[in-house]
C-alpha cells in the first residue's frame, strides 16, 4: 500500500497559512466502494461502480427536479488529502505544479466529477463515476447544462444580445507604486 502522506523526490512543499479564508458547509456524504486512495480510480468513469451520495435532510428540498438531468458536476472536499505540497511527482512523472495536476493533494482539497445520474430516491443520488474515498463530504451539486430560459425579457421570436464586451477580458487597473 502507497504512503499517501509521504513526500517523494522531487516534491516540495510549504506550511500552510494560519488564517482561514472561507466557510463551507457540507450538504451530504457520497457513499463508493473505495476505502483507500490505492482504490480510488485515477479519474472517474461514467460506467464505474454505482455510488450514493446523500444529502442532509435540511438539503433534500434543494433535490427538486434534479431528476431532470442526466450528468451533474459534484464538488467535494478530499478530507484525507495532503494540503501542503507545493509540486509534486506523479508516478512515472517529472516534478509538476500542484495547479497542474488533478492531483487531490492541493491546498484546497475541493475535487470536481461529472457523473451520470442513474436515479434518485429518499434524499438520495445514484450516480455513476466517481473517483472518491467512502464518506467523502460533499460541498455542491450543479446539473452539466441548465435548462432555465436565458432570460425572461427575450422575446421568443428575438435571440437574446451577447452580453457586452463578451469575447474580451477585462482585467481590473494596477495599483500605482
């Protein structure tokens, strides 16, 4: 079994900072065969294994129409992975940036999968590709596409304008030194 917590050559990391930034609040647990991060698949597959996840009662009306879809985007939080490595080395691999990896070891462990929706039932998802340990906290849930109207002032008969300065990005002016 992988020393998961263990640095490897060519890795280098950093002490993480004593303040926090932010406040999440986990709306659920996603439920996979995967004890282990030896287990995990390196990235899910909609034909993997079917998993759960489940959604706190006080989110389950937050479920309405979520049947509708057939891929949803779950954001969680890898509760078990390193948060101090700054570059890493994959296996196989020359040493790589943290933020060039879709590696769980980052200083926010928040992953992202697409999976596909087999059904739901009591407060709960059954889904199919996930690459994430058993009792993984989960952070959001986004259906792939959204169905709403673009916007409720577009005639049927007019497509709706761009929005302005689409296609360019704007940066915000630098302070002077």
């Amino acid at each position: 079994m992988t020393d998961w917590q263990a640095t490897r050559p060519g890795e280098t990391s950093a002490p993480l900072p004593g303040r926090h930034d932010a406040h999440l609040v986990f709306i659920g647990r996603i439920r996979t065969p995967f004890v282990s991060r030896d287990q995990c698949p390196r990235q899910g597959s909609q034909d993997g294994p079917l998993c759960r996840v489940e959604i706190e009662p006080a989110f389950q009306p937050a479920l309405q129409g979520i049947e509708a879809f057939t891929q949803l985007d779950l954001l969680y939080w890898m509760h078990e992975a390193r948060r101090d490595l700054l570059t890493q080395s994959p296996r196989g691999g020359a040493s790589t940036g943290t933020f060039a990896l879709r590696s769980p070891v980052r200083p926010n462990p928040v992953a992202l999968s697409r999976v596909k929706l087999e059904g739901v039932k009591d407060g709960v998802l059954l889904v199919r590709g996930l690459d994430c340990l058993d009792g993984t906290p989960l952070i959001d849930i986004k259906p792939h596409r959204c169905m709403h109207p673009a916007s409720a002032t577009t005639s049927p008969d007019k497509k709706p304008s761009p929005p302005t300065g689409a296609g360019r990005l704007h940066l915000p002016p630098q302070p002077s030194s």
